[in-house]
C-alpha cells in the first residue's frame, strides 16, 4: 500500500509533523507500507528536529518565491505535485486546514470525477476553529470564519480520521464524521532509547533543592496561576525550585520571571530557555515531580499533550489537572496525581505531599516509565492506524464508535 502523508508545517517548533506523522510514518514503513510525507519545508524554525527518516520518502516545497501569497501558493502546487505523482493508495492529510485540507479538497473532487479511486484520510490533533486555536490568535475575522468552516468540511468528507484524544472523538462524530478512529500520540523508538541521565545541576545553582518542572510552550494556562501555584508550595516547601524548561509563543516566560520577582519568588525560579531534543533528559532528570496545568477550555480537553508523555516516559512522576487526555496518559496515585481542574491549593498540596514521601516518588516514577513504555508506543499503535487506513473508503460509522482498546491495557 502506498500512503502519501500530507502536512501544514516542517519538522521544527510545531509537533505534530515531527512527534506524530513521522514516527507513525516510520512504524507503518517497518510494517511494509510505502510512505512518502511531502512537507512545506523540511525545519520551519531553527530548532532542529529528527535526522533520518527511516524507510518513509521526504519531500519538501521549500520557500519559493518570497512574497506573501506567492510562496503559499508555490507551496501548495508543490505538495499537490508531490502527491500526485506519488501515486498513493492513500492521502492521510494532517490537520484539516491549510495545505493538508485543501489537498484533502482536491482529491476529494478528483475521485468525483473518477480520476482518483484511493482512500481519502484525514488526521486531527487538535481543534481549529472557534473555542479551540482560532481563539489564540488575532486573526481576521474572515480568516476565523474559513478555518471553521474548512476544519467542519474536512472532517465530514475525510473517509477515515484518527483523532488524537478521547474529547476530539466526541467532537468529530458531532461535525458528522464518517469513520472515527481513536489514535492518540505516542512514542518512537527513539524516545524510548534514551538513556536515563544524572547530571549535576549546579549550572543552574539548584543545590540539591526540591525541583518541580514546568515543562511547557505557556499555552495551557495563565503565567498568574504558575506562580499561585508556587506561591502556595512554598508555604510547605519553602527552598522548592520550580525549573521552567521551554519557551511560549509569546515570550511568557518573560513575563513569568518579571512577576516572580515582584511577588518575592525570584529565588524560587530557574529559567532553562528552550532546550533541544536531546538535551532533554539531562533537565528531566533534575525534576522531583512536574507540574503538567491545563485549564478546563475546549482546546486543552481536546488536545493531546506530548509533553506530558514525554515527561511520564522519562520516569518523571506528574501532578496534572485533571482535563482530557491527561485522565487517560496519567494512572491517577500510581504514576502521577490528578487534581481538580484550576485549583491551586490542591495542586500545590499534592506537590508537597510527594515531596515529602520519596519512597512514593521513586514508586511513580518507575510507573510511569514502566507504563509509558508498555501502553503508549508508536510500535502498538501503528497497527491500528494501518487497519484504519487499509479499511474500505465506504465504511461509515453508525452513530458513535465503540472506544478503542487501549494497547497493553486488560
């Protein structure tokens, strides 16, 4: 079967081209299928991404012409190209707008007129229009309207889609989609090889302090209630450190530093920047227990956290609210804690309370690692991925999908 996977962005700073099209693209090379992923560009930023691809055919528009309009319909006819000359058995678009959607469009119309006989898949991670991204960012209120009303389109014209969380299920089967599949994010190989690291930490003056991580892009949730967070802990544990690792879309970490310092907390916060791929495991490594925060809003119950997979998987045990896939990534006392959504003293306490027990806190971190690596690989889910996108471009769902058997779950 030959799959020809379809994205919006390279493989830099936007994940979802780098931690799920193509380690799931890899998976389903090693199973036998030909796959090619045609990209915009091959890094959107600076930040770097994976090296190899193996086994799966990269294409990349690059840049074009630059001017703005110009280089986006260059890109397109590229892609579009790419995939034609492919000769796929599959289109699987990533994301149901921008390039991947209009591409979706197109060879929906060409299979209308019978010039294309394949499957028509689609993949969402997140959601696009009102509630969801759209209320990110200002953007024209013309642009909001045809992100909205290109995600609903896609969504119901798509054969096949997979959804990376239990919450966008429920959403895609509401816009009347035909055929749900539930595949949320996972590991690669790669991840999972990663050694477990002790580094010192004395570059960033911690001096064997309690650590809590905040592993993060500020997109969850407000800078104020970090630090009430805090502010709380340190009520309990006066000498913790919270180690911020990443960076937000619009310098939040900034703003974080300027508010601790005129609440007094200055010295309980280390600023780590962003931190490249690999170097992550020397950071995780420094953390006692993380912070994952997502405020109850459509976009955090309908998004899938890599993040906070990765830190689970790096056998960093995990307080997190308990909004969307977080109830499904986090064995609630076994290897993590979920609290009440929002609720700063509650979270602050179950912070302290593992803190104070590192019997417990070794326990949860070797669960989590244990877990992760057991349930939540690329390796098991592939399979259903490749049953999903092999399956009769006809099939529909009847009403809603029986739930999806969790790999390695009794």
């Amino acid at each position: 079967m030959r799959i020809a996977i379809v994205g919006n962005f390279g493989l830099g700073s936007k994940q979802t081209m780098a931690v799920r099209a193509l380690p799931l693209a890899e998976e389903l090379a090693r199973r036998g299928q030909a796959v090619q992923m045609a990209l915009p560009v091959r890094w959107d930023t600076d930040f770097g991404g994976p090296d190899l691809a193996r086994g799966v055919t990269l294409r990349y528009a690059g840049r074009g012409p630059r001017i703005p309009g110009l280089t986006q319909f260059w890109q397109l006819l590229l892609l579009t190209w790419y995939t034609l000359r492919w000769g796929p058995d599959v289109v699987y678009c990533f994301k149901p707008i921008a390039y991947s959607g209009a591409i979706l469009t197109l060879f929906w119309c060409l299979r209308l007129l019978r010039l294309y006989r394949g499957t028509i898949a689609l993949d969402t991670d997140d959601w696009e229009g009102d509630g969801g991204w759209n209320d990110r960012f200002a953007l024209p209120r013309w642009v909001k309207r045809l992100v909205a009303w290109q995600e609903q389109w896609s969504l119901r014209h798509a054969d096949v889609t997979t959804v990376a969380s239990r919450a966008l299920q429920e959403l895609v089967q509401q816009v009347g989609a035909r055929k749900i599949v539930y595949l949320p994010n996972a590991l690669a190989q790669s991840s999972l090889d990663l050694p477990a690291l002790h580094p010192t930490g004395s570059e960033l003056d911690l001096n064997n302090r309690p650590v809590v991580l905040l592993y993060t892009r500020f997109v969850e949730f407000s800078v104020t209630r970090v630090l009430d967070v805090l502010e709380h802990l340190r009520e309990d544990v006066g000498d913790a450190i919270l180690l911020v690792v990443g960076q937000g879309l619009r310098g939040e970490e900034q703003e974080l530093s300027r508010m601790a310092l005129a609440r007094g907390l200055a010295t309980n916060v280390r600023l780590a920047g962003w931190i490249p791929t690999d170097l992550l495991p020397h950071y995780f490594a420094m953390a006692h227990v993380a912070l994952y925060l997502l405020d109850d809003t459509l976009l955090n119950r309908a998004k899938c956290p890599m993040k906070l997979l990765d830190l689970l998987a790096a056998g960093v045990p995990v307080v997190a609210d308990r909004v969307g896939q977080a109830c499904e990534y986090v064995a609630d006392g076994r290897s993590g804690l979920l609290v009440e959504p929002g609720n700063r003293t509650v979270m602050a306490e179950a912070v302290a309370s593992l803190l104070s027990d590192p019997e417990q806190l070794r326990a949860m971190g070797e669960a989590a690692r244990a877990d992760a690596r057991s349930r939540w690989s690329w390796a098991a889910w592939a399979p259903v991925a490749e049953a999903a996108l092999t399956a009769s471009p006809t099939t529909r769902s009847e009403s809603a999908l029986p739930a999806t058997r969790t790999p390695g779950r009794q």
